[in-house]
C-alpha cells in the first residue's frame, strides 16, 4: 500500500518539476510511511528524492520506528548530545539537493526545518507542494473509509448518549465533558475536537465552550469529531433545550433543507462549488444568506479540514473515493445559530452519507 502511494507521488512530483519533497511529521508523512512522529525541538525530515529512495532525517531514538516500516528509507540519525545539524548535512549531501527545487508542507513545515534545509542545500528552491500532495490523498480506498466509518459510528454513539443526558442549567463545559467521556467509551483512539455552543455563543460558529448555563428556549450546537487508524469523522447537531420560538424552529427547517439540498447535489463530475451553491442557495431564498457566514463543507480524512473544500469559486470536480462535509449554518448575533453537519463520499452512483444521525430537531 505504501509503495504504491509513494510511486504514485513521486510521479507527479516529478510531472510537477519538483525535484525532491520534504515532509515533516503529520498527516502525509503518516500516509506514505505509517510512521508517527510528533513535531518538537528534535527536527524530524522524510526527504524524497525523484528517481531515488527515501531518507529520513531523526533523533536515533525515533528513527528506530523506520526499521518497522514497509518502505525501504536510508536513515540519518542523531542524538542529543551530537544535534541534528550534521545528519541534516550529510542527508542533503547525499540527495545532493544544493540547487535542486524541493516541495514541502506550506502549512506543516516549520521554519525551523525550512532554515536547515537551506543551510544544508545551498541555493535550494523551496515551494509549496500542497497540490500534489492533496491530488493523492483526496481518493480515499476502501481501507480509508473504513476507519472513517468506524470514527462515525463512535461519534454518533457518544452523541446519542450525551444527548439523553444534557439539560438546561448545564454549562457549555461540562456537556462538553459528558462527551468527551462518551467518545473514549464508545472507542475513540483520539478525541480530535468538541465545540459546545448555547444560547448566544452559538451565532460564532467556532466558539470555545465556556461556563455559562444552557437557558431553556436555546438552541445548542454540538459539533465533534474523533480519530481512528488516524482518520477522522466530524459531525454537527443542533438541538434545542426545550421548545424554541417561532423564528427560530423556522431557521432550524431551513438549514435542515439546506443540508438536504447540498446532499442532494453531491455526485460525480459536479464542481465542488455546485454543492456549495445548492445549499446556500436554500438559505439566501428563505432570506437568511447573509447570516451564512462560511463555507458550505470541506474535505475530510486524515485531517479533520482538508481538500477538496465546498465553496465557491472551486470548480474543481468531485470524484469517487472523495470525502468531504455537508454543513450549512445560519447565525444570528445576539441569539443563537443551526448547524447541520454531515460526512459524505463520492461513489460511482452518485454520493453517500456516511453519517446518519437523525437530522429532525430534538429537545433536549
């Protein structure tokens, strides 16, 4: 699986005219390798030359999870006492990469590593290689989507239960705490994230849950995520704390047809923006599009926001194995806000909801 993938990326890497990519520790180093590392003061680098094998730059003590690894990689190690600048010499020396042009994590790599890489390989030309490494990832295979599905299930167990036991007078924190505990229940290797929203923290769509009571005649918006194999699901509900006012249970059924309708759209050879404008076009009729205020979804795998991203302006077109969010919103200042989330995939029929939560309003 790993040769494959990486043949795959040098591939295109080179079709791109990179002459080498540098990966730090994270998502694409985890997709080609199976190697985790975490990202510290000890520079960890997997260097992947066109035409020739992988190097891997890291304390000795790390570089030992390499010999465990499917991909034949030289290893380049260093301890504490010795530092990490001559490995990264002798690595750069040995892939020869003065002058080369290498790719590397825009949003990933550090300073740090970019300084050596530099330092080390005199005149290298370093650009972004976000395109060519996302080109690979967004086409998930079956064993993908198996841990998705997985992460689903948990989510959507540890949901059911915290629902039948939050209740007005709880605080954002502590519903938050009940799910978090529900999450590592249900068989969650990682929790990758909990956003508890009432009243009105619920109108900004990423608040951080706080210690105010949940009112009756609020809206709560629960949106959680956990990993498995290092893939993740992402998933909101809204639900309310007793009944709401007329206007609001009104906006909750317009998100909720905003959310089918992206749903509805998603099939292959659409524009990524297409399902986009389905969506919002449901809540800018029912006069509502100005309190839209984000994308309608993003792609989702090993990171909980990746390609290939819901809005407009991408026409970049869906395929199978793609994943992605369906999750419009509509956020009133000073009151609340409805978010329905779901995680889709692309098939060769047309797009399945890998969640499937109920999407009717609940009272809490």
């Amino acid at each position: 699986m790993y040769t494959n993938r990486l043949s795959r990326l040098i591939e295109q890497a080179g079709a791109s005219g990179l002459d080498a990519l540098a990966l730090v520790p994270g998502p694409n180093l985890f997709y080609l390798t199976g190697l985790s590392f975490h990202l510290s003061e000890r520079p960890i680098l997997l260097l992947l030359p066109v035409g020739r094998a992988p190097v891997l730059v890291a304390p000795g003590f790390e570089a030992l999870k390499a010999e465990g690894s499917a991909l034949e990689m030289e290893v380049f190690p260093y301890t504490d006492e010795e530092g990490h600048e001559t490995a990264f010499q002798s690595a750069c020396d040995a892939l020869e990469l003065g002058g080369r042009v290498v790719g590397a994590e825009a949003f990933t790599m550090r300073l740090v590593e970019a300084r050596l890489l530099e330092k080390c390989a005199p005149s290298c030309h370093i650009v972004p290689a976000e395109d060519v490494l996302a080109e690979l990832r967004m086409h998930k295979d079956e064993h993908e989507l198996a841990h998705m599905r997985r992460a689903i299930t948990i989510t959507e167990t540890a949901l059911q239960a915290t629902m039948q036991q939050a209740r007005a007078g709880m605080s954002e924190l502590q519903v938050a705490a009940l799910l978090r505990a529900e999450m590592l229940r249900a068989g969650a290797e990682t929790i990758a994230f909990v956003i508890v929203q009432g009243g009105p923290n619920a109108a900004s769509p990423h608040a951080v849950p706080g210690d105010r009571p949940i009112q009756p005649g609020e809206t709560i918006i629960i949106d959680c995520g956990v990993t498995v194999g290092g893939y993740n699901s992402d998933i909101t509900r809204t639900f309310s704390i007793g009944a709401l006012d007329e206007e609001m249970a009104e906006v909750y059924e317009i998100v909720r047809a905003a959310n089918a309708a992206g749903r509805a759209a998603v099939r292959p050879g659409v524009p990524a923006e297409a399902v986009d404008r389905a969506a919002r076009a449901v809540i800018e009729e029912a006069g509502y599009g100005e309190y839209f205020i984000h994308r309608t979804g993003h792609g989702l795998g090993l990171e909980v926001h990746e390609p290939p991203y819901i809005v407009a302006g991408n026409e970049r077109l869906l395929e199978p194995g793609m994943t992605f969010t369906i999750e419009p919103g509509v956020y009133l200042p000073g009151r609340g806000g409805v978010r329905i989330e779901d995680d889709v995939v692309i098939t060769a029929a047309g797009g399945e909801s890998l969640t499937t939560f109920p999407r009717e309003l609940v009272a809490l």
